[in-house]
C-alpha cells in the first residue's frame, strides 16, 4: 500500500508542534502562562498566521490575537521576535 506523504507529514508537524510546546512551557513555567497561552505561541514559532492558527486550534483568529497579546503580557515582552529569543 502506497504512503500518503500528507498524512505523515500532517503527523510530524504535530509531533514537532508538542515539543515547541514542551520548550515554551518549560522557558516559562513562572509566567504563570494558560494551555492555551502556550498553544498559541507555539503556533507562532512554527510559523503559523493568526488564521492558521485558529483553524488549528479550533477558535477564531481574533482569540488568537487576545491569547497572543495576554502571554506576551505575561512574559514580559513586547514583540514576537522576543518569544524566538526566550526559547533559543
């Protein structure tokens, strides 16, 4: 039986998706961050846009934008440039 390459592709992006997720977690286990915090920030490291996102995650992309705003907040940092540099 042939591979679907999207399928496996689909199943890597979300395994690599949870580590991101992981290592967000972990640089920032005192920021006191939500689940969904967390979620969307990974979402943001692995490049995805608000839209992308919320399709994802099962929201609207205006919620993205709120749980993005709240956990940079919660941070301390002002721009997504500053989530890349708190994870690497």
């Amino acid at each position: 039986m042939p591979e679907r390459p999207f399928a496996l592709a689909k199943d890597q992006a979300a395994t690599d998706l949870a580590a991101v997720q992981r290592v967000i977690a972990d640089a920032a286990a005192d920021a006191a961050l939500l689940e969904r915090d967390v979620a969307v920030c990974a979402h943001i490291v692995a490049g995805f846009s608000a839209e992308g996102s919320a399709l994802d995650l099962g929201i609207s992309p205006h919620s993205v934008v709120t749980y993005r705003r709240r956990a940079f907040a919660k941070l301390g940092i002002p721009m997504q440039k500053d989530l890349f540099s708190l994870i690497l």
